[in-house]
C-alpha cells in the first residue's frame, strides 16, 4: 500500500508517469472526506440553527468564542489520542498529563514569571516526556495500552498531586491570555486556540493521509504483525504515537490554564480523557484500530462542546449534557457499525 | 502448582552419574521450578507479594514507625473497603473474560444510579428492606442488560458502549432527584448493615465488617460456583478464548456475553446497596467521584491475573489482589499521615499494576500464554 505513497513526486518526472502516480494515489486512498464526517457537519449545523432559533443570545460572540475556545484543548487532545487508536492503542493517562504540565508551568509563572515561549516549551516538553513513559512501556513492555495507561494514570496523578501539595496556584498571572477567551486571545474575532489547533489539525490530517510514516499508523492498527512483516518499525512508530500525544496534551495544558481563572485547582483535566475519546469515536475512528481520521476528531470535539454549551444556555441541568453525549456515542457508533456490514454483504 | 514439576522446558542433559542423580538435579532446577510458578501462577505471586507487604508493615509497626498499630484488629477493620472492590473486581471478571474486548466502564454510573432507586424504595416508598434489594439487584440488571445487548447482539465495541453508558447512567443519577442526595431516616439506620460484627470467640474477637459476610462472600462464592461448577461458566471461558470455535462447537456466544454483562450489572446493583450503607446516604455521585469505581474494579482484574483477551480469570486471583491492595493502603494510611497517604497509595496502585501487566508480558513470552 506503501508503493504509491513511497514513490518521490518529483518535479523531473515526466507528465505520464505524474499522471499515473496520481491516478494511483485516488485509488489507494479514500476519498478525503467520510460519510460519517459529512453526516457529522449536518448535524452540529443542525443542532447551532436550532439552538440558534431557540436562545437567540447562541450565535453571539458571548457564546461563541468560550464555545471554541473551551473545544479546543479537547480537539487538540483527540488528534493525538486519533493517532494512537488508528495504532489500535488508548491512552487514558492524558487527564494525568494535562494535570502535572498545569501544575508545573502555573508554579513557575507564579514563581519566576517565566514568558510564554517558555511556559508552551516546558508544558509540551514535559508532555512529551510522560508520554515517551507510556510509548516505551506500551510498545517494548508489550502490554495492552488500556493496563498501561491506566497505571500510569495513577503516577501522573500522584505527580500531580504531590506538585499541587494539598492546594490550588494562585494569583496566575495573565502570561497564557493570548490561549485565552478575552480580548488578547483573538485575531479578527477568533480565538487564538482555536485557530492552533486548526493549524495542527491541518498537519497531522496532511501527515496521516499523505506520508509513509502516517500510512505506517493505519498499517500497524490493520494488523500489527503484517506490518512488522512489511518492513513497518511498528515499536518506534509506536512510541511516537504515544510521544505526540504527550506534547499535543501538553499545549492544550496550556490552553486549559488560559481558559481558567487565575486560580488552578488540583482537579484540573479531571475527565478530558473520557471527553477527547468521545470526540474520536464521534469521528468515525474505529476503536479497534485501522481506520479513522483528523477532521472526523475536531467535528466530534465541536458537536461535544456544542451540546454541552447547548445544554447550558437552554437552562437545564449541565449533567443532562452527559446524557446526550453518551446518545451521540451510540448513534455514531452504531452508523458506523451499520455501513460496515452493509459493505460487507454488497 | 504441583503439575509445574514437569517442566517441558529443555531437559537437562543426561549426566553420568550416580544413583542420586535424579533428585539432585530435581533439587537443581528448585530455583527454576519457584521462578516459573511465581512468573506464571498469579495466585502464588500474589500470595508472596501479600506476605511481603503484611510482614513490612507488621515490622514497621512493630518497630513504632506508624502512627497506629498495625495488627490483626486494625486488618480486619480496613476490610470494609474490600467490599465494593472485590465485587466490582468480579464483575469485571465475567464481563473482561467473556473476551472480544470486553470491559465494563460503566459499574460505577450504575452503581450512582441504582443508589438512588434504592433510595427512592428503602427510603422515600418504604419499601421492606429485601424487596428493595431485589429491585436494586434487578435494575443494577437492566443497566447491565443495555450494555450486554448492545455489545452481544449488535456488536458494539465494549469499550465504546460501556463509555457511553457510563455518560449516560451517571448523568441520570444526578438530575434523577436533582443533584440531591437522600437521607431520610430508614436509609440513616441503614448504616447499622455497615458496622462490624465480632467473630469468633475468646475475650478478644475479631470485628468483621458485615458487609463481608452479606454481600461479599455470597458473591464471590456464587461467581465461583458459576465460573467452576456450571456449564454456564465453561462457556463463557470458552467464548472468551476463541469465539469462533466455541460458536462451531453449538454455544450460543452472544446469550452467553449477554448474560455476562447481565450479571456484572446485578452484582454493581448489590454494590450500591452496600455504599448506600457505607455512607448513610444514597449519593448521586456515589460511583463517579474521583476517578470512580471502574477504574479501580479493572486494575484490580487485571492485578488479580485476569487477561485483558479475555477467556482466563480466577476467582481466587481477585480476591487476593484486593486485600493485596487493601493492606497495603492500609499501611501506607498509617506510614504516610494526613493527605500526602491517599496521594502515596495512587502511586503504590500504578506501581503494582504496571508491574504485574509487565511481568505478564515476561511470562507469556518465556513460558507461553498461562493462567
């Protein structure tokens, strides 16, 4: 599946062979946008008319901007998290991750006032690290990622919770307001986050679709060991799954931060992960691995915050929220199962 | 254990000796044989870890390091944190063994649910205390029953399924009486099903918690039975070890996971019970607070030897993972005082289970895949 993909484009090919090689790329990829995404932009454009015409203060930039801005840490975490299923992985540790790169980074704005190039390098950074502990300990260990993961969500929290030491960090000072939902965090009236995270969304959809190293993700979660017979360095490619969720988690930390008040409490990120794997699954990608893209994750992270923002601003119970994500969950999932099997039998 | 006395490992070469040869070299290869049984029996593994930690904090203790004693009083006390954990452990037993990826996320939003149904019979209905039980058991069983449809019959990923389940039963509970807990007076003296019993006899007994001899033993006796005495339990280790065969072989697999994940259900709606008790209260987050009671109930599966595949599991093994990790944050509470103790034992819980996922690693490779 490779060949196509591995084949130098070229600018002294002659115009046959440029032809043939794309012909060949249309054939081996499928089409760029899903039935499941276009179906998944139908209905969040459905549910902002509805919620339009039901609260009109819904399409006003009050509501707007913390919407986007509250989606993307989770967007950002499920595009990692979307590499490491499309890898048949999880990672259920990211809570933990955001929790100590929060800690650490507001600790030393509070402490040194360190500048935003430094906190964004030490929160990714850190991630990184505690992601190459559940990369190495995944792929060389050779232990389900679900077991791993939830051990290591208990180091990282006890990290975390030592850091923290008994009490929330005060007095944050303003550093990370260009994460953030006020005036400094926009450009022409769009969150900055938001707009990063589109950036990176853009990247990784480019890196899993069009590069070797990408197809090599849906290659090992097709079948791990086929692809070690392909040649495919399934460990390496592997751990960098888990090292770029690490640093993805440790942006939107900062993100988080930006979001918040001055104050950081020790149950900061508590639930993302559940949240982030919502959002993937939403997405169309398939948990058991194979399949699964970019754009579906960021659709499904905004359908998610549409529908707790909703929710909200209908006057319910915010917990109702829960409930509709879990409905949402069980729709897209069962859509995807439905067309599995009906291509199956056609 | 004793059948490990024939290794198939390559035999040690036939040597030119005398007489005494065979049990010298038998008592050669000891070292060998004791590796082998700790690497590949979870159980004697977890009994020699469980020893360990017992002896270290008995010396400990011994030695005034603690703040409190720490002996067979202050043991059987900590027990009534076991209680919910060895029965979710069970649960998730049968629904992880029932293999294709089977896991239940959701035991705790169905235990925060079920509390609160048995809040609403026991304490705002009056109902007897037996027939609310029951109804607690039954509807812990229709929660149960909506993920085993799902998973079994239309072929939902478990792990999917049972996260989305978990949204959506724990969101229930909570506008289900509108954040409020109930405490009204028959769940108060509830409490009293919560309280230690002294057993055995001499001055001094020992004080039980009830709920071990209630809810605990009658579970783990009844998993028991029906994992090791029924043909029930011969096919759900069957489907879990390779479903296609066992489909083949005439078993209905998907009444089979089904049921599974029926039963786990039942036993999470017996746990509420038991937590109804424990806090004098129905709480409707009583399951999800901090990181929940499935997450948990799964480390201690999978400490306790059951394989993430599915289709190998023990009773014994979760039992014994339990009180592994009960004693040891038990010692840990005495060793480490105030808020730094709670935060040491998430340490000592990610340790433990990195541990024993990694050594199972080591031993399927050396030894192939084992029990």
């Amino acid at each position: 599946m490779s060949s196509s993909t591995l084949t130098p484009p070229g600018g002294a090919a002659p115009a046959g062979q440029e032809a043939h090689t794309a012909r060949e790329r249309g054939r081996v990829l499928p089409f760029p946008v899903t039935g499941q995404e276009i179906v998944l932009l139908v209905v969040v454009a459905a549910l902002w008319v509805a919620l339009a015409l039901a609260t009109p203060a819904f399409l006003t930039r009050g509501s707007i901007v913390p919407l986007l801005v509250a989606m993307a840490p989770v967007a950002l975490i499920g595009i990692g998290m979307t590499v490491v299923i499309i890898t048949g992985g999880i990672d259920v540790s990211v809570a933990g991750i955001v929790m100590v790169c929060a800690v650490v980074v507001a600790r030393a704005m509070v402490g040194s006032g360190i500048s935003l190039p430094v906190a964004v390098v030490l929160s990714v950074a850190i991630g990184g690290v505690l992601g190459l502990v559940n990369g190495v300990l995944i792929a060389y260990g050779r232990v389900h990622a679900i077991i791993i993961t939830f051990g290591t969500a208990n180091l990282f929290e006890f990290l975390g919770l030592r850091l923290f030491g008994g009490t929330t960090v005060d007095n944050i000072p303003g550093t990370l307001a260009f994460f953030g939902r006020g005036e400094a965090g926009r450009t022409l009236g769009i969150p900055h986050s938001f707009l990063i995270m589109l950036l990176i969304a853009a990247a990784a959809w480019y890196y899993l679709r069009h590069t070797p190293g990408g197809r090599h993700m849906y290659a090992i979660g097709g079948d791990a060991d086929a692809a070690r017979l392909a040649g495919v360095k399934v460990q390496r490619r592997v751990v960098s799954a888990y090292v770029l969720t690490g640093l993805l988690t440790g942006l939107a930390a900062c993100f988080v931060i930006a979001r918040g008040t001055s104050t950081l409490a020790p149950n900061v990120g508590a639930g993302i992960e559940l949240a982030a794997i919502a959002a993937v699954v939403i997405g169309g990608t398939s948990i058991m691995g194979g399949r699964g893209s970019v754009l579906g994750t960021v659709l499904g992270a905004l359908l998610v915050q549409t529908v707790t923002s909703g929710v909200t601003q209908l006057g319910w119970r915010s917990q109702l929220s829960a409930l509709f994500i879990g409905i949402f969950i069980l729709i897209a999932v069962g859509a995807d199962l439905l067309r599995q099997r009906t291509r199956r039998t056609t | 254990m004793s059948t490990a006395v024939s290794p198939e490992a390559p035999a040690p070469a036939p040597r030119p000796d005398d007489g005494s040869a065979p049990s010298e070299s038998r008592l050669r290869q000891l070292p060998a044989l004791l590796l082998r049984g700790l690497l590949t029996q979870r159980i004697v593994l977890l009994l020699v870890l469980l020893a360990a930690v017992v002896v270290t904090f008995l010396t400990l203790s011994a030695r005034n390091y603690l703040s409190a004693p720490y002996d067979a009083g202050y043991l059987s006390v900590t027990l009534i944190s076991a209680v919910p954990l060895v029965m979710l452990g069970l649960a998730e037993l049968l629904v992880i063994t029932s293999g294709r990826g089977g896991i239940d996320l959701s035991v705790g939003a169905i235990v925060s649910l079920t509390s609160m149904v048995f809040g609403f019979a026991y304490g705002e209905w009056g109902w007897p205390l037996w027939s609310a039980i029951v109804l607690a058991a039954a509807f812990g069983g229709l929660c149960g029953a909506v993920n085993g449809f799902l998973i079994a019959y239309i072929g939902y990923p478990a792990l999917i399924t049972t996260l989305a389940t978990y949204y959506a039963f724990s969101s229930l509970a909570i506008v289900i009486n509108d954040q409020q807990p109930i405490s009204t007076r028959p769940i108060q003296e509830f409490f009293s099903a919560a309280r230690s019993v002294p057993v055995g006899g001499g001055e001094d007994p020992l004080q039980i918690p009830l709920g071990i001899l209630t809810f605990l033993l009658p579970t783990a006796v009844v998993v028991w039975l029906l994992l090791n005495r029924t043909t029930y339990g011969r096919r759900l280790y069957a489907i879990g070890t390779n479903d296609v065969a066992a489909e083949w072989t005439g078993i209905d697999v998907r009444r089979t996971r089904f049921t599974a994940y029926v039963a786990a259900g039942v036993i999470s709606g017996l746990v509420a019970v038991v937590t109804v008790a424990q806090f004098a209260s129905a709480r409707p987050d009583a399951g999800v607070t901090g990181s929940g009671m499935a997450l948990p109930a799964i480390t201690i599966a999978v400490l306790g030897g059951v394989a993430i595949t599915g289709g190998i599991g023990r009773v014994a093994g979760v039992v014994l993972a339990t009180l592994l990790v009960v004693w040891l944050n038990a010692g840990i509470l005495l060793a480490v005082p105030g808020n730094a103790g709670s935060q040491y034992q998430l340490l000592a819980l990610g340790v433990v289970l990195i541990a024993a996922a990694l050594l199972n690693g080591l031993a399927n490779r050396r030894y192939g895949r084992t029990g």
